[in-house]
C-alpha cells in the first residue's frame, strides 16, 4: 500500500518544486532573481525540459520512499505500542523516537534521487543565456556522469545536510499531524477523518517545511554543485550564502515551499490513513 501513498502528489508538486530550486540556487551564483524571473525562465522552456524536469526518478522513487518513511515509523510505534488512531492522547516522546528513526532510514534512498533531481532542475537556463556547464538529457546521463567522474560519494552529495533537514522535519511532521488528528477527532467528531487527515497532513508539511527551510536551501546549493566548485561543504555553504546575500537567503524559496507542501503532503497523509483503515478492515474481515 505504501507505494501508492508515495506518489500521490508528486506530479502536481514538481512544479513548486523546480521554481523553489530556482530560487535557490540561482543566488548561489550572485544572480538575484526575483520570483517571477525565476517562473518566466522555467515557463519558457517545454513542460519536460522546465517545470517537469527531474520528476522521473522522483515520481517512480518516491513509493519506495515513503514505504520506508511511513513503514518505520509505523512499525516503531507498534513496537513501542503506541497509539496511532487519534482515540488517545499522542506520546511525543514516541513519536519523536518513530518520526526520528523514519526520516533517517529513507536517507539511503531519497538522497541519491534528490541529487539527480536538483542537478537536473539547476541545468534550466534563464532568458537567452545558454546554461554554462554539463547538461544532461536525463537522470542516466546525469547518474553516469556522477558515478563516472566523482563515484558513488557523487550521488551521496549533501548527505549530512539533507540528513540535518530531514531528520527534524520528518520529528515536526508527526508531532504536529498526531497532535492535530487528536484535538481533530476530540473536538470535531462530525467533519470526516478523511477530510481532517489531508487537512491536518497539509497543515503538518507546510509548518515543518518551514522550520528547516533554512537546511533545505543549503542541500539543494550543495546538490546542484555537483563537481565541488562552489563549496567545500555545509559550514562552507552557510558562510559564502551569507556574506553574498544575508540572512534572507536562508528563507528563500518559502513560498514556493508552502504552495507545494500543503496539497502534496495533505494528499501524501490522507491516502497513507484510508489506505491503513482499508487494509485494516480486510485483515479483520479475513
């Protein structure tokens, strides 16, 4: 059931996702462009080659990686026989160790896939300007390019940054859908537990989002340099972004961020619990 949960979403997010990335990394090389510069250069390329480039391993992956997020953190609840229905008050200290332990395992996957996806999305070209650098046709291309020139630590790229974003994101994300589902079900027992739960997932995404936006500007900087030229590392990433740009550039992309997080994650949310209550009733019924 899982890798259903993991796609649903995703198409309609990318788009968010490749403007955001835009955003981003279009600082890193002291061009600052404003949002709409940012969606107008997006836009003029074709579908493929603009707002949808880089989703192909994203929108195939993505299952995989959502079976391991929500399958250990479902698991590790059951393992310490917490309550995930909404019915009783949330253990946060179990959910902190479950949503901890969850973000860390779908590192191995969403790492390497996030690479290839902000190198590709990094590749578009703004106005008449030719993109200066590699482009790849495609994530093989890129991937055999990584993998050719920088080996497998090349597709690893930004491990330790995305590890510091998703890790507490992945804490946040539960703490607050868990503590919402609750007072939801206590206080609103009429509205649906399907509603609730893409509300309350959407809710969940944007607010964690935001409170690691800062780490997630650094990964995809970090991710789109992908032959080392512009930083050495994180703390090299955060200095350099800084003295460039201020304390401004550590937010960038917010917006976009939020746009995306709340249907994507609303969806994410709502599917993974209907799908847990279908199963949950054929395993009874059976």
């Amino acid at each position: 059931m899982f890798p259903l949960t993991g796609s649903v979403g995703v198409v309609t997010g990318h788009p968010f996702d490749t403007v955001k990335v835009q955003l981003q990394i279009r600082q890193a090389n002291l061009e600052v462009v404003s949002l709409r510069e940012c969606f107008q250069a997006v836009k003029n390329q074709n579908l493929a080659k603009g707002f949808f480039r880089g989703l192909s391993w994203p929108m195939l992956s993505y299952g995989a990686i959502n079976s391991v997020f929500f399958g250990v953190y479902g698991s590790t609840m059951k393992y310490l026989d917490a309550d995930i229905s909404g019915r009783t008050p949330p253990d946060y200290a179990k959910i902190c160790m479950a949503g901890g332990l969850g973000g860390t395992c779908q590192l191995v996957l969403a790492v390497p896939i996030d690479v290839i996806k902000v190198v590709l999305q990094s590749q578009i070209p703004h106005g008449t300007t030719k993109y200066q650098g590699k482009y790849y046709k495609g994530p093989i291309e890129g991937t055999r390019d990584i993998l050719r020139s920088r080996g497998l630590v090349g597709m690893y790229r930004g491990l330790p940054t995305q590890a510091l974003r998703d890790i507490p994101a992945s804490i946040a994300y539960f703490l607050i859908y868990e503590f919402l589902i609750y007072h939801g079900v206590k206080n609103f027992p009429n509205i649906s537990s399907t509603l609730q739960s893409f509300v309350f997932g959407g809710v969940a995404g944007v607010v964690s989002w935001a409170l690691i936006m800062p780490f997630d500007v650094m990964k995809s900087r970090i991710q789109a340099d992908s032959d080392r030229k512009l930083y050495s590392g994180f703390w090299d990433c955060v200095v350099k972004s800084y003295r460039s740009n201020g304390i401004k550039i550590f937010f960038r992309g917010l917006s976009m961020t939020s746009l995306r997080a709340f249907p994507v994650n609303g969806m994410t949310l709502m599917t993974h619990m209907e799908l847990l209550k279908l199963f949950g009733e054929k395993k009874h019924q059976q």
